[in-house]
C-alpha cells in the first residue's frame, strides 16, 4: 500500500492554482494525497504542532520553528517584489495614532505581522483577526487600520479604504531583497525530490492551461469570487520564484530568517 501524506494549504488562489493538477488527481505520484485547505494563521499553527506532513507556512512562522521538524521546499513559495501585505485605514494616521491605535493583523504567526513590525516597531495595540474580517473591521470603525494580505491588496479600495504603506515595498526599500512570504515545508521523514518534481509539473501544466476543471477547482476555494481578482492573485503571487527559488530567493530567505531570530523580542516572543 502507497504512502498517504496529509497537504495542509490555504484557500486562496495562488495555492489551489499551483497544487491543481495534484489536487485534481491529473498527476501520478508513488505516494497519496489528502488535502486540507485552512487559513494561513491556522496553518501556521498546524505546523508548530506537527499536524501535517506537508504544509504551507508563513516564513515568520518557519524562523520560529527553528527547522527542527521540517524543511523547506525550493518550489511553491510566496516570494517576489511588489507581493507584500499592505497597511490599510479609512483617513491617515499620524506616528502617535499609529503607535496608540488598534491595528488589525492576520495572525501573530504571520510574516505580514513582522513586517508591520518592521515598518512599525512602536505600535502599542495589535489585534488579531481573520484575513477576511480586517478590512470589514476597519471600514465599521472597530480598528483604526489594518495589515492585509492575500486578493485583500485588489479589493480594499471597495470598503472605502486608503493605503497607508506598501509593508512589502518598505521591506525591500530598507533591504534590497524580495519579500519572502510564505513557503511549503514537509516533515524530515517526507522525501522532497519526487514532491518538487510533481509540483513543479503541476505548476507547469497550470501555466500552460492543460489542468482540466482548474479555474472552478481555484473559483471553489477562493474567498473572493469575482475570477478577475482571482487571477490578478495568480498573476501576482505565482511567479518564477514559485517554480524555483534560486539563489536570490535563498539568499531572501536566509536574509528574513536571521533578522527575525535577530528581533525575537520586537515580537515578544520567549
């Protein structure tokens, strides 16, 4: 009997398109699949408690782990110039407002909260909140702004919202390296080789359009709806650092990592 290994990757756009061939059983592997879609901050938790063997993860999150567990893939990563969260309010706020008021994030465990804290490390009030519900929170009033990420970077004007800063153009502006999002992260025990070879196929037939029912698989799983902002989310968060991360994407990550390991504190974490 084949191997089973459990996938933990989110809803959204970029992960369905890039698993779709796997997802949709069009790719044979020496080992079976079972998929479980979640939000990137429950991810995140999944992997400090080990719960799946294969998972997608904030690289905040891996820093954290100190890959004790896991280690990254090459393939399949969040990374690029102009793919960071964005920090959104309804009016601008001053450095006090921004230091005293309560700033939404998407999770604790998420690189788009260092990188709030690295474009903020003052502010006194974070308050964590599904991706999905920030920019409602803000535009009723409950949160003074808010870090967002995912298609939120396409949609936030509709809820009457400005951006306040670009945090992943701020990252790169201070450091000269692209924003390292997220990654795939698979358990010791997992060989990596004919996964980044299925992925990468996978990845491939997508780009190409020969992925049979991809667009309703992708449409299925994604917050928003409207397929035009679906694909604008493909377009910019599946990239060639997604197919491979090379030696500037290492080089990013690697970069990311230590600054986080560096800064424990900034994040108050033991």
């Amino acid at each position: 009997m084949s191997r089973t290994l459990s996938v933990g990757i989110s809803p959204c756009p970029n992960d369905t398109f890039v698993w779709g061939a796997l997802a949709l059983g069009q790719i044979r592997l020496p080992f079976r699949l079972v998929f479980f879609y979640e939000d990137i901050q429950e991810l995140n938790r999944a992997a400090q408690e080990g719960r799946f063997d294969v998972v997608k993860l904030s690289f905040f999150q891996y820093a954290l782990l100190l890959p004790r567990a896991y280690r990254l893939l090459s393939v399949g990563a969040a990374l690029g110039y102009g793919v960071g969260p964005l920090l959104v309010a309804k009016s601008p706020l001053s450095p006090d407002e921004l230091r005293q008021a309560p700033i939404g994030i998407p999770g604790l465990g998420t690189t788009a909260y260092s990188l709030f804290r690295f474009y903020a490390p003052q502010a006194e009030k974070v308050i964590e909140l599904r991706y999905d519900q920030l920019m409602p929170a803000v535009a009723r009033g409950d949160l003074r702004a808010a870090v967002i990420i995912h298609e939120g970077r396409f949609t936030y004007a509709q809820y009457g919202l400005i951006c306040l800063e670009d945090l992943g153009a701020y990252w790169t502006q201070k450091t000269g390296y692209p924003i390292p999002l997220g990654g795939l992260a698979v358990k010791r025990t997992v060989p990596r080789g004919p996964l980044e070879r299925a992925l990468r196929r996978s990845l491939r037939l997508a780009w190409q359009g020969r992925v049979a029912q991809l667009s309703a698989f992708v449409a299925a799983h994604a917050q928003e709806l409207d397929p035009a902002v679906q694909q604008a989310h493909i377009q910019l968060y599946v990239n060639s650092y997604t197919r491979f991360l090379r030696a500037e994407g290492w080089a990013a990550v690697r970069y990311y990592l230590q600054w986080v390991r560096r800064h424990r504190s900034l994040f108050k974490l033991a």
